[in-house]
C-alpha cells in the first residue's frame, strides 16, 4: 500500500487506465516506490531498481496495462533468481551474442542496447542478440533508446509456442513481438506490437480476474475460439497468412540468426531469445539528414486526410496517454494488483 495509507476510491472513467468500482487511485510515485522496494528486497541496488520501476510503468502509463504492472507483478517473482550482470560471450564486428546471466528484463535489455549502438557507430549496423534473461515489459522503450541517438532501433524475440496462426490447433510460434523507432529531430517514430491478437499477458490476467476473453484473440487445445481463460491455450496471430509470415520471420531474426532455440524448443523464459539492431543511416546516406526525413514523412502521415478523423502515427496515443497520466500525478489500479505489488514490496516472491 502507498506510504500514508490512504488511498481513494474512484469509480470514473477518466484517466489512462479504465477505471472499475474495484480500483483505487494510486499516486504514481507510491507505485514506483512499491516497486523499488520490490527490487530492493530481491538484491537489485538503487539505481537498477529505478530503471526497472520506470520500465514497467511507461507500459502502464502508455496504456499497455498488460506489459505494465501486472507485468512486474508476475516477472518479479524471478528477480532473486538473477545470477550475474550480462556479459558478451561471442562477438564478431557487427553482431555480439550476450549471456544475461538470467539478469532483469530491463537491464538485460539496456546492456544489449548500449552494445548494439557502439557497434553501429563503428560498423553502421549492431545485431546484438540475448539469451539467458528474464522478460521485460514493452519493447518501444529500447528501441526509442536507440533512436535518440539518430539510429534506426529494431527490437524483437521469440517466446515459448503459445501462438497459432487462424484456424490452427498447434502452437509452434510464439506471440514473438516487434518494436521499431525511427528517429526524428523531435520524438522517435516508434511502433511496438506483438504478432497475436492479444498478448498472453490478457490469458494471465484474465485467469486470475475470471473474467472472459476478449472474442477471437484465443483457442482451446483443439483450435476453437473461445473466451473461457482457463479453456484456452493459445493466441491467434493477426493478419491471417500475412501476420503468420511476420511471426515467422522475427522467429528466426531472434533465434537461427544467434543459434537460439526455436518453436517447441522455447520451454522457459531462459531459453528465450532476443533481438536488437540498430541501424546507422550516416553510413548510407552521409550528405542527408534521416531525422530531418523522418520528420518531414511524420508531418505528412499526421496531416493526411482520413474518412473518420481517427488517424495516428504508432506511438502518438501511448505518449499522449503517458503525459495525461503525469500530469495528474495518479492512475488507477485494480485493487487485486495493488494487493500483489504491496506482497512483493514485503518481499513476498512465491503469491501470485
């Protein structure tokens, strides 16, 4: 619970996060508190523990409540189980291979980062892929890190077979998620998505709330739609063959390409492997200035006419999303999550 022990009740539907008679309105600080504390009673020093509170909460603030802090909530039962900082242990000019030492998501990920922009302003291209880590909360975070400094930022992984492209029964790909940002001379133009209806962080959720599944986004074992979180067993992936040709793809872009496991092989979260690439335009384009491009096509794209009024770049509604909610300083959070953050701020790493 927040440190002064009050807490208010709102039953509003403003705000970021949709708002149920069972939330509280919590303030943002007292959250990332919560979750320091967390960090702090697994080991993580005080630094780290606040880029791990950050990183979960831009994905709560951003609207992606399921890599925010119920994300944070279930990954930081592993958080005692981290053994060493990441390390490169094979690396060849452009590309590099790092053993996370099943380190935190997040800082596993700034590590891969860090390396995949050094090597392209050496090389004009980074390919730096990951093993051995914990999971993370959303992918945009990084790939935006890596467009600030006027690269292109590519960010992917696989996951365990949990994913079934329509009308399949057997899971082989993962829900194997994308993020791309482009840099701008203002904020990146980023995207970031999963590559199935609905990220299996909605099953967990859901499984634990009881409540029903949003329609077509799951299968039971024999491949039927359903919307009864403990019938289902995998996600759909979009875009019929088309989303299922993406998954395929970025299966291999952070697996075969660093020899990670693949498909069925994919059994935990330490056999999961990532991908991070940065991209270096200076090196193929040196007399032009691609922020000052990207910018130019980000104007465009924004003042495109459309029939409904409802465009957007990807990105655009997460960050507006993002400064509503420091603005007013609070959000609001199930009071079963609250419950949980408050369980692993006492040190409780077992409940869930």
């Amino acid at each position: 619970m927040p440190r002064n022990g009050k807490l208010m009740s709102d039953t509003s539907t403003s705000g970021p996060a949709p708002v149920t008679p069972a939330s509280v309105r919590v303030p943002i600080a007292e959250l990332e508190n919560l979750m320091v504390r967390t960090c702090a009673a697994a080991g993580v020093d005080d630094r780290a523990a606040r880029r791990v509170a950050e990183h979960f909460l831009v994905g709560e603030l951003r609207g992606k409540f399921s890599h925010g802090l119920a994300k944070f909530a279930f990954e930081s039962r592993f958080f005692p189980k981290r053994q060493a900082p990441p390390e490169i242990v094979r690396a060849r000019e452009a590309f590099a291979v790092v053993d996370a030492h099943r380190e935190i998501g997040p800082l596993s990920a700034d590590f891969a980062t860090a390396a995949a922009i050094q090597r392209a302003r050496r090389f004009g291209v980074g390919v730096v892929g990951v093993i051995n880590t914990q999971r993370y909360g959303v992918l945009s975070t990084f790939t935006e890190a890596i467009a600030a400094h006027g690269l292109i930022g590519i960010a992917a992984n696989t996951s365990r077979a949990e994913a079934v492209p329509a009308g399949g029964a057997t899971a082989v790909l993962g829900v194997n998620p994308l993020s791309f940002a482009l840099p701008t001379l203002g904020e990146p133009l980023s995207a970031d998505m999963g590559t199935t209806l609905a990220p299996m962080g909605v099953l967990w959720e859901h499984r634990r709330s009881g409540s029903p599944l949003p329609g077509q986004c799951f299968v039971d074992a024999e491949g039927r739609p359903t919307r009864d979180p403990h019938a289902a067993s995998s996600a759909v992936v979009f875009g019929d063959h088309r989303g299922f040709a993406l998954s395929l793809l970025l299966q291999a872009l952070a697996g075969s390409l660093f020899g990670f496991p693949m498909g069925s092989d994919v059994d935990s979260a330490w056999s999961t492997g990532y991908a991070f690439i940065a991209l270096d335009p200076a090196f193929a384009a040196p007399d032009q200035d691609a922020s000052a491009a990207n910018t130019r096509l980000a104007d465009q794209l924004r003042a495109a006419a459309v029939a409904d009024g409802t465009w957007r770049l990807p990105g655009d509604r997460g960050r507006a999303l993002e400064a509503a909610a420091r603005t007013s300083g609070t959000i609001a959070v199930p009071g079963p999550l609250l419950a949980r953050l408050s369980a692993r701020a006492a040190g409780d790493f077992t409940s869930d």
